[in-house]
C-alpha cells in the first residue's frame, strides 16, 4: 500500500479516535452526540479506503523476480472485484522505481 494511501487511512482513524476520546469531555449531550457520529463517519472513510486499496493491484510488465502471470493476474483471479494496474516495462520493486506514477494512480483511486 502506498505511504500516501497509508498515511490518509492512519489520519482518518486518528482523527475518529480523538472524537471518540473527547467526547466523554463534552460539556453537553448534542456536542458528545456530534463527536461519536464524526468517528463514526470517519471510521466508515477509512473502512471504504481501506476496502478499495485492498482491491487494488499493481505490477511492472517487466518484473523478472516476481512474474506478473504468477502473481498479480493469479490475483486478481481471486480477488472478488479487484483492480490489475500493470505499468510497462516497470520491474519488480516499482513502488521505488515509479513511486511518483503509482502514488498518483493511488492518489486518484482514494479520491474516486
């Protein structure tokens, strides 16, 4: 999973935890009512990211350690509704040698 995918899914669950901690500080019902239903959206955006990112598959065409046939397309085979993005003539290890192409791909993924 990218640092950028991985990073909005660890905000979005921190961001809940902290409502549901101050919550129990609310000096009145409807605020602490507000807080538990603000973690409660944000747990379900990180739940959805998560779901979607987990779909998400992602290999070079020129992967010589990790053939792409025996990998990502055995799969995404299994995977219920999963997503094959191949990146040609990328290698193994391409979430160092295309960082910037797949975080913008993952990038647009989360925003969709």
């Amino acid at each position: 999973m990218s640092h950028i995918a991985t990073n909005s899914i660890e905000r979005l669950e921190e961001l809940a935890a902290w409502h549901r901690a101050n919550a129990n500080h609310a000096g009145s019902l409807w605020v602490w009512d507000a807080r538990l239903r603000a973690a409660e959206d944000l747990e379900r955006q990180a739940a959805v990211l998560r779901a979607q990112l987990e779909r998400h598959r992602a290999n070079g065409s020129d992967d010589q350690i990790v053939p792409i046939n025996a990998s990502a397309r055995a799969t995404v085979k299994l995977v219920p509704d999963a997503i094959l993005k191949i990146y040609p003539d990328a290698p193994h290890g391409l979430a160092e040698t295309h960082r910037d192409k797949l975080n913008a791909d993952l990038e647009e993924l989360c925003r969709s």
